[in-house]
C-alpha cells in the first residue's frame, strides 16, 4: 500500500543517521522500513485514539528494539543520537497523522534503547 500522506512520503526518516559512519547505512535503512511500515498500517487501520495509536508506535518500536543485534553486527550501537532522532520521527508521524497530543514517551514505552 503506498503511503498517502505527502508530508511522510517526503520526510527524510532518520536523516540525522544515514551517511554517518557510526551508524550503518544498511541497518539505518531497516530503521527507515520499519517507520515506512507503521505509516502504512497508520493509513490502513486509522488509530480512532491515542490508545489505538500507542499500541502501533509501540509495536513498530519493538521492531527497533530488535534492531540492536544489527547495529552491533555492524560495528555499532543504537545510543545517543540514534535514540533521539528515531523518537523525534515517532512524534513527526503522531503529529501529522492527526494526534499533535501524543506523548512521545508514550509512542515509544516499549523502547530497549
């Protein structure tokens, strides 16, 4: 399904890590996917509430969690600035799909990193 929304399908996701050389292009890639992916289930399922919201962000940041062993594969780490842009883009998506009241802490509770 190809997303609808013109200002998520031209937002660079996870700008601040791609072309870094601390932070593997290929892993920052799956990063993008992951995002790529909660915007079309988002579109699909239309969250009625935060609720409904937080039970996808939360779910999308479990793929993140899972994207440690990649990251240390490659030679890295998922810390400091990664963390900080991947919720920064959590709260872009909230606020653009309509829910500017969303508490990022929140989008993103289930969060290992």
């Amino acid at each position: 399904m190809p997303i609808s929304n013109q200002q998520v399908s031209s937002h660079p996701f996870l700008r601040g890590l791609h072309g870094d050389g601390s932070y593997p292009d290929h892993v920052v890639d799956r990063g993008r996917a992951i995002l790529l992916a909660l915007c079309e289930r988002i579109e699909r399922e239309l969250p009625a509430g935060l609720a409904a919201l937080y039970a996808l962000t939360q779910a999308a940041t479990e793929e993140f969690n899972d994207l440690e062993a990649a990251f240390e594969a490659a030679g890295s780490e998922n810390e400091t600035v990664a963390p900080e842009e991947t919720a920064e883009d959590f709260g872009f998506l909230a606020r653009v799909y309509g829910f500017p009241d969303a508490d990022v802490e929140e989008l993103i509770a289930t969060r290992e990193w």
